[in-house]
C-alpha cells in the first residue's frame, strides 16, 4: 500500500523539483544563480551547483 505524501511533502517536493529546473536552466545558458549567503546575495556558478 502506498502512502499518501502530506501537503508539506508534496510543497517540499515541488520546490525541490523547481530547483533543480532552475539550476538547469541556468548551466544550459551559463548564467550566475544568485543565493542568498550570510545575510548577503551572491551570485554562484551553476556549475558549482548540484
């Protein structure tokens, strides 16, 4: 029997899926992602990236 994934999953999941889209994305055109690090924005290579 499969279990039913709570609404917290299902939004933890579909950030996550985003993500991974977005970090794509910005390999495919070599764009800077920025993050957000010690209270600051920075700008990170995807391909430091997962």
């Amino acid at each position: 029997m499969k279990k039913r994934m709570s609404i917290q999953d299902k939004a933890e999941a579909a950030l996550k899926e985003a993500v991974r889209g977005v970090i794509k994305e910005h390999k495919k055109t070599g764009r800077p992602l920025p993050i957000w690090k010690d209270g600051k924005v920075v700008l990170v290579s995807p391909y430091k990236l997962k």
